[in-house]
C-alpha cells in the first residue's frame, strides 16, 4: 500500500482492513453529501429514457477509443450532451469491448509480465510456461472484472460504469475530480451516488482470483491486497482517462 512505501512498514491484515472500512465509511459520507445537493459534475436529474441499444461508446476514431493508441478507453465520456443512462446490454457491450479489444492482450501481457518478474506466484515457474501461467491470470483478472465493475454490478444496482470527463478547471481541481470517481459514480437517474459497483466489483473480482491462483497464495491478506492493487489501478486510469483529450489535441491536433 501507498501508506506502506512510505513508512517502510508492513500493515498486518487486520489494519488493513481498518484502513478499508474507514475509506468506505469517507465514500459513503461523500456519496451522501452528493445526494442531498447537486454538484457541479452532476446533470440534473430525469426520469429514465435509455439509450438505444447501440453501442455505449461513440463512434469516435480509434484514438477516440484507446489511450495511446494502446489502453481500451471505452468506458470514457467527453461528450458534454443531456445525460442518458445505458441498458444493461450497453453495459455488457462495454464489459466485450473492454475486455476482448486487441489491445487489452497487450495490457495483459504487460502486468503478467511485472508479477513474473516479481515472482509473484513462485509456483507459477518462469520462462515461457511460466508466462503463460502469469499471462493467463492477468488477463481472467481484467476480464472477471470488467465483467463485475462494468456489466454485473451496474445493471443490479442500477449505476453508470461510465467514466464523464470534467473536461475543465485546474490541474489538481481535475485530478481530485478523477480520483474521486473511483467512490462516487452516477446513477440511471444521474444523481451521484457511493460506486459500491467499483469497490464491490473489485472486491468480488479479488476473491473469484483465488480459483485460478496458487492455493498457498489464497489468503485473505493476498486477496485485500489484489483488491487494493486494483482500485489504485483504476485510480490511475481515471487521472489517464481525464487528461488523455488534452494531451490528444495538444499532441495530435484530434
């Protein structure tokens, strides 16, 4: 953890735990203040008109679509239209985009590669039959939860997996916007509610991993870090995703 690296400690599982339960008691309480008032990112609320069942994401150029030509960015939305929430099969659409898009093998590759080098999963071996084994995890990983933070979760609880630029506003008013997306998303009525499909979806998603993973690795401490590795990943891509169509006009003219 963050708070780990820089007090060169490690947290046992039980105050790992209490960190987690205090985060969400903090997105529960701005997910709550986002209710009772309308914030400046927040539409004003409708009744429900979904959108056809086209698909979720426009039908932008590739660079639209991929951050660098290479990350999936499909669940972004710069657009600054009425507000219109997607069906559940818009919602799997993007969970099949996300997931099965040519780029998201690299991506895969990419992070099987990491934990092989840190020898993750010692059982796993290395050299190519090893990378299969890491490539293989990495990639049931992104696509068990994309599935769960994206199409499943979503369509229970009736939540956007959207992510809507702020597209406005200084450098750390946008980067505190973006890292707040990873507790407060919208809802099918537009209203900003606690993303208990992000932070739920994660977890499940952690926990379904341990059927593919070395059993002497099925812990509950490995299990809460996969989940929090996770959510500083999808963190980090919500900064990427917010100033990615600056650096794209800036770079490319697009």
């Amino acid at each position: 953890m963050i708070i780990e690296r820089h007090l060169h400690v490690r947290m046992p599982p039980s105050f790992r735990w209490l960190l987690f339960f205090c985060y969400a008691l903090w997105a529960g309480s701005v997910a709550g203040i986002a209710q009772e008032s309308t914030l400046p990112d927040a539409p004003t609320p409708q009744a429900r008109t979904p959108q056809s069942d086209a698909p979720a994401h426009s039908k932008g150029r590739y660079a639209d679509r991929h951050i660098l030509w290479v990350l999936p960015n499909y669940r972004a939305d710069e657009s600054k239209s009425e507000f219109r929430p997607l069906t559940p099969g818009q919602k799997f659409r993007l969970v099949l985009d996300d997931s099965f898009d040519p780029s998201s093998f690299l991506v895969a590759g990419f992070f099987g590669g990491i934990s092989m080098a840190r020898d993750e999963y010692r059982p796993f071996g290395q050299g190519a039959k090893g990378f299969a084994k890491y490539y293989g995890g990495a990639f049931a990983d992104q696509a068990i939860g994309n599935f769960m933070t994206e199409g499943l979760m979503p369509s229970v609880l009736h939540q956007d997996p959207r992510y809507f630029n702020k597209g406005s506003g200084g450098f750390w008013k946008r980067t505190g916007y973006a890292i707040s997306r990873e507790v407060v998303t919208r809802n099918d009525d537009g209203r900003n509610v606690l993303n208990a499909s992000e932070i739920v979806g994660n977890g499940i998603a952690a926990g379904i991993s341990n059927i593919y993973y070395p059993a002497e690795d099925r812990t509950a401490s490995k299990t809460l870090d996969k989940w929090g590795q996770q959510i500083y990943v999808d963190i980090a891509f919500n900064v990427v995703k917010e100033f990615w169509p600056d650096v794209r006009h800036k770079l490319f003219g697009k």
